[in-house]
C-alpha cells in the first residue's frame, strides 16, 4: 500500500503512514533510505524477546568522503550519547499509540524527539531502546550531492542550532531541505 500525504512535515506524514498500516509492529523509514534486507527479521526478534520497547537503526552512507565520514562519526557519537536512533524506527503498535505517535508540531528532530518519548516509555515497564545493529540502512546522500559534503556544519545545522525552538525552525529552509527539489 503507498499512503499519499500531502503534508509538509515530518512527523504529520510518518504518523499517516502509521495509521494506514494495521500491523501490530510498526517500522518508520526515512524517505531516501533503503532497508537493509534483514532488518524485518532482526526487529521482529527484538520484539518477541520482550526486553525492547522498540528503537532505531545504525546507518552507513551509500558513499563516502571526508565530509561525510565527519557527518557519521557526529551523528554516531550523538546516538550513542543520546541513547537516540536514526533512520528508521520500530515498535509495537500500543508503544507508539501511548507515547502519540510523532510530534506533529516538530519542523525537524522529531526522530529524536520520539526516540526521547519511546525510551522513557519503556523505562516504565522495564524494556530497553535499542538501534537495530547486525542489519543498517543504507542512507541516500542526493542531499550532500545538492548542498555539498559538509553541508550539515555549515548551511543547515547552523540553521537548525539558531532555532531556539524546533516547532520555530526556518520554514523556508527546512522547505527547500527536504520537499522543495528533486533527485
């Protein structure tokens, strides 16, 4: 089923797609990402262990410079810091339905504003946040090829640091970063 979402918005459009599936276990991807083949098996291990309240991914990128080494290794150190995933999110589907689903008011960081709400979640009933580790995604890198391997220091983290508020965030270039171009 493809679930066509008019939205400009992250968190809006993820949580459609949400409500159109009627699984018991939910899997959110980034647009521009692709599924490592064994994800599905390893989220549903995690799941029947009954230790996880769900989790994200580990990534690697489809290429490589310095730039985007620099950009993995920050984003890495982040998740690690943060206990946060990337990428692509899993729960069950009463998980996601008792922390609301994503943020609808976040313009950007909404993953990690879930992965914040699904973790302390779990806390309650004794299960752990947990990324996905033996099968990573493959991220798309069409945005470092438009904005230039380090675009994420300068022109859109800049951007994104300055928002005081992520529900406040430069609507024009969140925009232009993620809806206004083509591949």
């Amino acid at each position: 089923m493809v679930v066509v979402d008019e939205h400009r918005n992250i968190a809006a459009t993820r949580n459609a797609g949400v409500a159109a599936s009627t699984g018991d276990v939910i899997v959110t991807i980034d647009a521009d990402t692709i599924m490592h083949p064994d994800a599905l098996v390893e989220v549903d291990r995690l799941v029947d262990s009954g230790a996880y309240v769900g989790g994200g991914s580990l990534f690697v990128l489809e290429r490589n410079s310095l730039g985007l080494t620099v950009t993995r290794l920050i984003m890495g150190g982040v998740m690690t810091v943060t206990k946060a995933g990337a990428v692509m999110f899993w729960c069950r589907r009463d998980d996601f339905d008792a922390i609301g689903g994503f943020d609808e008011e976040l313009r950007i960081a909404e993953d990690l504003d879930f992965a914040r709400r699904l973790r302390l979640h779990g806390s309650v009933s004794n299960r752990r946040f947990r990324n996905v580790r033996s099968a990573p995604a493959t991220v798309c890198v069409r945005k470092w090829d438009r904005f230039g391997d380090w675009h994420y220091f300068s022109r859109f983290s800049a951007a994104a640091m300055r928002a005081r508020n992520p529900r406040e965030t430069d609507v024009g270039l969140i925009d232009e970063y993620f809806y206004d171009y083509s591949a």
